[in-house]
C-alpha cells in the first residue's frame, strides 16, 4: 500500500513540475535569464510611483494591487516565459502564483526582489 501511495505521489509531482514552471531566482539567475531569454517580458509588480523612482532596463510596470491584473497580465502569451520582480519579493511571489493558477506555463520570479537585486 504505502509503495502504491509513492508510486501516486511520485506520478502527481511530475505531473505539476510539467504542467506549470516557476521559479524563484536569485539576482545572478535572474540576471542570466534575462539574457538567456532576451525577448521574455519582465514585469514589475510594483505601483507606477516605486516604478517611476527606479526599474529593470526593458521593464513594463503591472501594478499586483491593481483590480485589473489578470486583464492586463493576459496580454502576454501564457506559453512563453516571463519574468517577474518587486522590492522584496513578496508582491512578486504571490504574482507568479497568480500567473501560474491563470495558465502562465514558465514564471520566473526574482528572490528577494530590488532588495537583493542591489546588494
């Protein structure tokens, strides 16, 4: 039974990592994604005043507080990747989450967001 159970378990987790891929990223992956992945959008999730006061080079501001999100976030193809970023990677995390529960296939979340993005 409990071999069985595993065998159940081990099939589900492929099944997820297969379905959906996220990721969080630390600033030296995120930085190499960016260049691996030259033509995937980078998101901030940040409000436009964080936005205008500083972002990432080729960053489109999409507010994760805004009633519109997933309208907006829909403008991109699920199926490609996409990378995401806040201050501290919070808003960003639960932005990802929300991408992926909406069909996003490849999210890649900057760890730790500007915060560690800058030290």
């Amino acid at each position: 039974m409990k071999k069985h159970r595993y065998s159940i378990l081990t099939i589900l987790f492929l099944s997820l990592s297969i379905i959906s891929k996220g990721q969080n990223l630390s600033p030296l992956d995120f930085q190499k994604k960016i260049k691996d992945l030259p033509n995937a959008p980078i998101v901030d999730v940040r409000t436009s005043g964080e936005f205008n006061q500083s972002h990432l080079k080729n960053a489109v501001n999409i507010n994760i507080s805004d009633e519109n999100f997933i309208g907006q976030i829909s403008k991109f193809d699920r199926k490609k990747p996409i990378l995401v970023y806040c201050l501290s990677g919070s808003r960003s995390a639960y932005a990802a989450r929300l991408m992926q529960s909406q069909g996003f296939k490849e999210v890649y979340d900057l760890s730790g967001g500007l915060i560690k993005w800058r030290a």
